[in-house]
C-alpha cells in the first residue's frame, strides 16, 4: 500500500491502520468459570495474549502455567476431612498347633 500525495493511505482510510495479518488478533475462545477463583484468574490471564504479538504468548503462557501449578499444589496442601480409623477384622481365631505354638493359619489346624 502506497501513500497518496498529501500523506495519506492510498486506499482512502485516513487514520485507520491498514490490515495486517500478523498483527495480534484475539481467539475469542470462551472461559468457563471453574468454581475456582485462582483457576478462574489464571484462565482469565491466558486473555492477555490476544493482545500480544505471537512472541509475547511465551511470557504469559508460562505466567499461566505456574500460577496453575501453584493453585494445584494449595489444593493438595489443604487438610481434607480426617481418615476413619482403621477396622481390625480378625480373619482367623489363633489355635495351638501340635507343637504347642499358637497358629494363626486355619491350615495349621489339625483335627
């Protein structure tokens, strides 16, 4: 695209910019809110590399990636409820053997 002869763009758009197709261009790919609130600010951030040329996506995509990481390991830091305590089922009856040690084994058993 050229000039005209007083300055202008010689397609007549005075002030617009002219089309660039490598020029950063939003995805407008929808966000689904998580429930999470440092989830949801993460994926809210991936919306500033709409803005940015391609190598500025490198930046936010490791911001991203980390505070992603980050909310990940605080869930797993958290307390969850406590363990039940464990149950003891005897399987078998301790019986004397033969030799007069106690056997836990129902096949020491002799009749």
């Amino acid at each position: 695209m050229g000039s005209g002869p007083d300055g202008e763009p010689a397609d007549g758009l005075a002030g617009e910019p002219a089309y660039d197709p490598a020029a950063p261009a939003p995805l407008n790919v929808p966000r689904t809110p998580t429930g999470n609130a440092d989830v949801d600010a993460q994926l809210d951030r991936l919306a500033d590399a709409d803005h940015l040329a391609t190598d500025g996506h490198v930046e936010v995509y490791e911001d991203v990636h980390q505070g992603l990481r980050d909310a990940l390991t605080a869930l797993d830091a958290r307390p969850g409820p406590p363990a039940p305590p464990p149950v003891r089922h005897p399987t078998t009856t301790p019986h004397q053997g033969p030799s007069g040690h106690q056997s836990h084994s129902m096949y020491d058993r002799r009749s």
